[in-house]
C-alpha cells in the first residue's frame, strides 16, 4: 500500500487543484479532455475490479493513478463547465452593438458615499431592433441617489446602452480589478445614472438568499439603531454581519498595517468562536450516543444560520462548509485525520466554485488553518506554564505565531508589508473582538427588548473603541510596518519550499533535508541577488495614467523623481495604488515628488518653462515637451522634442504637427477628456512620423532610456 494511503481527500484535491489551473493559465477548450476523463474513469473501474478480484497491490496502486488523473482531467473540466464565458449564449460572445439590456441583480447592495454597487445578471438582451435571451454578469456602480436606493437583491432592471468590457491595469503592477472579477464570472461592468435605467420588476433569482439579506439587513439596522457613534457602528457591522461598507478608510488601514484586518471580516476566527459557545452548552452532551446525532445537528444548524445571517459572502460560506467537515469527522469518526477533513472541505468548495482556488481569501484561511493545526501545538511545547491566564495567553501566542508562519509567504506576495508587532496586535485585537462578537449577539439577540440593547450597544462601542486605541498606539511605534516587499511567484514556492524543507529536517532529523534546505536558500537568495543587480542599472522613463491628473516618473536605479500636477496630489490614493506597487516592483528606496510648477534646479530633472505656460523637460539624453496650455508655436520643430505629453485637453495647432520633420511619440494622459482624444488621434492618423498612446486607452507607457524603445 502506498504511504499516502492514509490522506485520499490530499492527493484528490491536489490533482483537482492541478486540473484547474491547467485550464485557467494553458487552454480553455475542453477538446479531447472528456473523452480522456472518460477513457481514464474506466481504466480506473478496471484495474479497481481486477485489483479486487485477484487481491494485487499493484493493480490497486495502478487504479490509484488512473483515478488520480481522472480527477486532475475532472478539475479541467468542471472548471470549464462552470465558465460562465464558455457559454455560447453568454454576453463575451455577443459580436454586435447592444441597444438595451434586462437583467436582475442577483447579488447584495455595496454602499458608498456617492455610489452603490452590485451585480447584475443578464437575461435578455436588444440588438438590431430584436431581443434575445442570453447569460452573464455585469458589474453595476449607481450614483447614490433616491432612484438607485430602491435597487435590491432581485429587483429587474432595464438598461439603456451597452456594457464595458472590464479594462486590463492601465499601470504596471497595478491591482488587476479586470482579473478579480473574472474569477467570479463578471466581465463586463456598466457606471449609471438615474436616466439610463429602469426598474421593471422583482424577481429574486434565490428565495433563500433574498431571506438572508433581508435578515441581514434588519440586523444591521437594529446595530445603527443601538450604538451610538457611526464609527463604532461602521466597525461593529463589519465584525459582526460582515458588512464593510461604513468601515472609515483610516481603519481600514490601521488594521491592514497591524495585520489585524482579518478581525474585521467575518471568517474562520468568528465561525470558530460561535463553535466554542456552542460546545460550552452541548458538548457534554456530545460523546453521549444517544445524544451524539441531535448535538451535531444543533450545531450544524447554528453554524449555518449565522452563514445565512451574514448572507453566505465567499468567507463565511468557506468557514462555514470547513468547521462542518471538521464536525462531522470530530462526531462520527474518532479517528478522523485533521489534514485529510480540511482536504476534504477544500475539495468540495472546489466542485462547487474551481475559481475559489484563485481566491486570496481561500489560499490564506487553509494555509492559516494548516498551520495552526501543524504548528500550534508544537509551538506551545515550547514553554510549560502553569498558571492559567498565563498559559491562555500563550496559547494565543502559538496560534498567532502558527498561522503567521503558514501565510507569511503568501502575504509577502500578496499585500508587500510585514506587521512586525502583529502579535501584540493580534493578541488584543482577538481577545476584544470575541467580547465584541459576544456582546454583538447578545445585542442582536435581545433587539426587541427596551433599554437592554442600547445598553449593551455603548459596552459593543466601547470594546471596540479600545480595540481600536490599542491598534493605533501600535501602529505609532518605531518600524511598526516594513513596507515595499516584493517577490515573484517562484520566490513565493521557493519560500514555502523552504519552509517545508526545515519542517522535515526539524522532524525528521535527516541530512538529506537539509540540503534541499541549503539549496532552496541559494536559489532565493540567487533570484534576489539578480535583481537587486538588475535594478541598480535600470533607468526609465514613464508616464502613468491617472484618472483626471498628468505624472511623469524618472527612475535611475532605486530613486525616482516624480512630476505631476496638483489635481494628482489632491488624491492620495493616486500614488498609492496607481503608482506605488509599480515602485515597489521596481525596488524604489529613495523617492522626490515634485509639482510641475514647482521644480528645483537641484532636480535631475531639467526644467525650461516656456512662453505660454508650457514645459520642455530634459533627462538622460531626452527631450519631453509638457503642454497644458495650448501649443501654438512651432516648438515641435524648434526643440526637436522626443516626446509630447498632453495635458488638460491642450489645444494643438494641426499645421505644427503636419510640418513635424523627425519621429514623435505623443502621449496622451488621464487629465484630458475622452473626445480630445478622439480629436488627437484623428489629427494624427496616417502621419508616419507621429505614434500616438493614450495612457486611458493602452496604459502606462514605460520607456527603457538607454535602448529608446517603444513598449
């Protein structure tokens, strides 16, 4: 027998997993892949057979492989069948122009200062004057007004116009929001007003979901009512009901940067307390048989009520379906393995939705788990402590220190910070929000009497006032946040291969671990090594794209000089997730941000202002003409610029570009209107000396300086 016998559901979900991602990143046309599944499937039950009837371990082991590669070819496949795009009525498949388009929302109300936001699911579409049926989503964003507030889960809209294809990054590195929602079937996204739509119906797509959100909603309203400021209400509903709409921007962040963010989003840690409250009161009853199936039961059934409660979002539905699996197999098998329970969990997450495997919150909320589950307790062997409150705190330590372990890699990748005080933040903020959570249910559960729930809502702001201060007072210490960690894919398996690798060889006591160890060290610190090599010598040249604002970046090794107006530094969140995970990539340790009015003479940038408020600037050899204002004179021809960049719909005279003598790129950016861009490109079109990029239309454009090209 194999030695991976004991663990079916770990090599099932592996060669599932593995049939998923072969049909996300290599080919998405199933082919010959059902008849092979087909083909595979019946080797499987013929070896199985021959293996039974003539007691051969090896016919046994030949059926393992076989169904392996079945369920590798059956990842493929279901993910396939679950593409909402592979459809042939789905809208990616629409060729001609849409008039009209009926569909209904089929997903909760996301609200915002000036906007809601949901899906929308597609049933019927106009085109050419006829309508047909056809399938897809698109991702709505109403402007928060009295018409748009009465849009709810399954309310029919009519919608004039065409939805947009979800755009790619327009900058290097950028958060990919065009990725994101694929991996949850949307590819199409549509910004309306009140005149664009109509409601025309109320059809809820889910009697249960349609409940859910109601139920949730009137929870919600019940925490508004009792707590008495927004900001503790905002943190509440999100603890509680998973609602983070009313969450402040500054939270957000202090908790992100204190690695405490996941306190605040209804998941595992929320599921496995209300776990704990309810095996205080049932558990003796647990191991009784007679009682064994009915405290299961009322278990499941409280751990899916608040699934239900908090709408079934992807998290909770996640912890939810892990703590049932990990139940069951606690219930009724006593002997259950741990790893094979949550393999199990995974697998069918897996069938139900194969883009879960893409999810940032599925890859951390397992790996979290395994590693509470396989380092905890080794951890905690580290010190005996006798004394209660002593021994409760370091039992919190281990698992913070366990589950940090298990997702450090991933988190690297993923958000480039390290929290360095994340255990003291996480040892509050734990303890505080499951008093918070207590007194939430509490509070929610006595809503209808007088007085108690107002009573217990200014104890739930308190609490989280506190949890609050403690974050903040974190978040002031000196190198609180290491901050601009960034490493590839590879790096982030060599990592975890590293990780792996001391497991063993800490376990096992084995030399020859430690030499995978000691190799998997060089490979990373290779890897390393090339490009911090690689970045010492690069030097660029980019104009981003900004939404309404013009930045140019000028980048010599790790420093960068950036120029941009004053409508860009108007929005912090321009550099921060326009610009700032490009840098990051890039290794930036030394930054100089400058207002185009307002540049030294100490810059590495050059600065000559022109007549007429235009700008020629000058750097490495190159010459990049800045205009805000119109261009009338014949600098183009004068100074011989290399570059054009446009700005705030600068007016250009057609005859200057017509008489241009040399190669010119004209780069358009985010701070002109969409017609000018029109305008420009026609202006432009079929002159061979002039290429025109419209950062709103193909990105960022990045110019390696010393080879001058075009990319």
């Amino acid at each position: 027998m194999l030695k991976w016998a004991p663990y079916p559901y770990l090599r099932i979900v592996f060669f599932f997993s593995a049939g998923i991602l072969t049909y996300i990143r290599v080919g998405q046309k199933p082919g010959f892949v059902l008849p092979l599944f087909a083909a595979f499937l019946l080797t499987y039950l013929a070896f199985w057979v021959l293996a039974r009837l003539k007691k051969s371990v090896d016919l046994h082991n030949l059926a393992g492989l076989a169904a392996l590669v079945a369920f590798y070819l059956a990842g493929f496949l279901q993910t396939h069948f679950l593409t909402a795009k592979s459809r042939p009525d789905n809208i990616v498949q629409q060729a001609e122009p849409i008039d009209y388009y009926v569909g209904v929302v089929n997903d909760y109300i996301t609200h915002k200062p000036n906007s809601l936001a949901t899906t929308l699911a597609l049933t019927q579409i106009k085109t050419g004057g006829t309508w047909k049926k056809v399938s897809g989503n698109v991702k709505l964003t109403l402007k928060n007004e009295a018409k748009s507030r009465t849009v709810k889960y399954g309310t029919v809209l009519l919608v004039k116009g065409a939805p947009n294809a979800v755009n790619p990054p327009l900058n290097p590195n950028q958060f990919n929001y065009q990725q994101y929602l694929a991996q949850v079937q949307v590819y199409h996204q549509h910004y309306l007003k009140a005149g664009q739509f109509m409601v025309v119906g109320q059809k809820p797509t889910h009697a249960i979901i349609d409940l859910s959100i109601k139920l949730r909603d009137f929870l919600d309203t019940q925490l508004r009512q009792n707590i008495p400021s927004e900001r503790e209400y905002g943190i509440a509903t999100a603890l509680v009901l998973g609602i983070k709409d009313y969450l402040p921007d500054d939270i957000k962040t202090t908790y992100a940067n204190t690695g405490t963010m996941h306190v605040l989003a209804v998941s595992g840690l929320h599921v496995a307390l209300l776990f704990w409250i309810l095996n205080l009161f049932i558990g003796r009853w647990r191991e009784r048989p007679p009682y064994k199936v009915v405290s299961f039961l009322v278990l499941l059934g409280f751990i899916w009520l608040y699934g239900f409660v908090t709408a079934l979002s992807a998290s909770v539905l996640r912890a939810v379906i892990m703590f049932s699996f990990i139940s069951f197999a606690n219930t009724f098998r006593k002997q259950a393995n741990i790893y094979n329970t949550l393999a199990a969990a995974a697998f069918f997450l897996l069938l139900y939705n194969p883009y879960f495997l893409l999810d940032v919150g599925f890859q951390l909320s397992f790996l979290a788990v395994l590693g509470i589950v396989y380092f905890q307790p080794k951890i905690y062997a580290w010190l005996e402590i006798n004394a209660w409150l002593p021994d409760k705190i370091w039992a919190l330590v281990s698992t913070s220190l366990a589950a940090q372990l298990a997702v450090l890699p991933l988190s690297f990748y993923y958000f480039h910070q390290f929290p360095v005080y994340f255990l003291l933040a996480n040892i509050a903020a734990v303890f505080l929000s499951n008093l918070a959570l207590i007194v939430g249910f509490v509070l929610l559960g006595v809503c209808w009497l007088p007085v108690l729930p107002v009573w217990l809502g200014h104890i739930l702001a308190g609490l989280l006032q506190l949890m609050n201060s403690i974050s903040g007072f974190l978040l002031k210490l000196p190198l609180a946040v290491i901050s601009g960690i960034d490493i590839s894919p590879a790096q982030t398996w060599l990592l975890y291969g590293l990780l792996i690798a001391f497991c063993l060889f800490w376990v096992l006591k084995r030399l020859r671990y430690f030499v995978v160890f000691t190799g998997l060290v060089l490979a990373f610190s290779g890897l390393q090594l090339a490009e911090a090599r690689k970045q010492q010598h690069q030097q660029l040249f980019v104009i981003y794209h900004t939404p309404r604002s013009a930045a140019l970046g000028f980048i010599a090794g790790t420093q960068v000089t950036l120029l941009a107006d004053s409508a860009f530094y108007a929005n912090p969140k321009n550099l921060q997730y326009n610009l700032q995970p490009h840098w990051w990539h890039l290794g930036i340790r030394q930054t100089q941000q400058l207002v185009f009015d307002s540049i030294p003479p100490n810059a590495i940038v050059a600065a000559t202002a022109l007549p007429g408020g235009n700008k020629l600037f000058c750097w490495q050899g190159l010459k990049i003409l800045y205009c805000r204002n119109a261009l009338r004179q014949n600098y183009l021809s004068r100074l011989n610029p290399d570059y054009l960049v446009l700005s705030n719909n600068a007016y250009v005279n057609p005859a200057l570009l017509s008489g241009i003598n040399h190669k010119l790129i004209i780069i358009v950016t985010g701070a002109n209107y969409q017609q000018y861009t029109r305008k420009m490109q026609a202006q432009t079109e079929g002159n061979t000396l002039i290429k025109l990029h419209s950062t709103a239309e193909k990105g960022a454009l990045v110019l390696a300086v010393a080879g001058r090209s075009y990319n």
